[in-house]
C-alpha cells in the first residue's frame, strides 16, 4: 500500500518519524547506507530536506552522486515506512535533499496494521 505525501504535509509527517536511513550509490560496489536526523525547510524549489551533520563518507559520497533516497522506519508493528526519493547537494556540514517524490509505504501483508490518519 503506498500513499503519496505531498510537500506541503511532508514536515507533519516527517515530524512522527525518528532518524532516517540515507542510501547513496556508489560506482563500484553496493549502495552505501547511513542513520541520519533530518528536519525540512521551506526553499524556492519548494520544501527541502536538510540532513543534518551526517558522516563526512556521507558527504563525499553526495558531492560525487547527487542520488538520495530516505528510509524512515515504520515505529509501529506493520504501520507506513516514509521513503523519499531526491537529489542532495552539500551544503557546509549538511545535506540539503531536493524532494523527487516521497511516499508512505507498507506491504499489502502488512494490511492488519494500523491505518495512516493525517
């Protein structure tokens, strides 16, 4: 089951979730997977996800490939995973993830846990 989140509700959302999983790819082996905290700013290209003083391998690997993709867990048993997809760009210590698309998922087995209220 997957629920599209648009921007404008994305920071409520956002606000019910802990630290996220950032996956980046990398040239030459498996993506590489980090714990971040991450909170969302309003930007002229619309709302931003800034990653806060995530691992400087996080950073490099940002500036080489600008690919992100967020995971925050589901805190409940069979409740909704956020995940965004976007372009990250460095910004000083930060990551500053530009939203492609963002989503709340579970899997169609998962359909006896609790339904998302807005």
């Amino acid at each position: 089951m997957t629920i599209p989140v648009p921007g404008e509700v994305l920071a409520g959302v956002l606000a019910r979730f802990g630290s996220a999983v950032m996956v980046t790819p990398v040239t030459d082996g498996w993506p590489r997977v980090l714990t971040v905290d991450a909170r969302t700013e309003d930007s002229a290209d619309g709302v931003e996800i800034v990653i806060v003083s995530p691992h400087p391998a996080g950073l490099r690997r940002v500036a080489e490939n600008p690919l992100v993709t967020l995971v925050w867990p589901s805190s409940v048993h069979h409740g909704h995973s956020l995940v965004v997809d976007g372009w990250g760009r460095v910004d000083g210590q930060d990551i500053r993830v530009v939203l492609d698309h963002a989503v709340l998922h579970r899997p169609g087995t998962h359909a006896d846990g609790p339904d998302w209220a807005w």
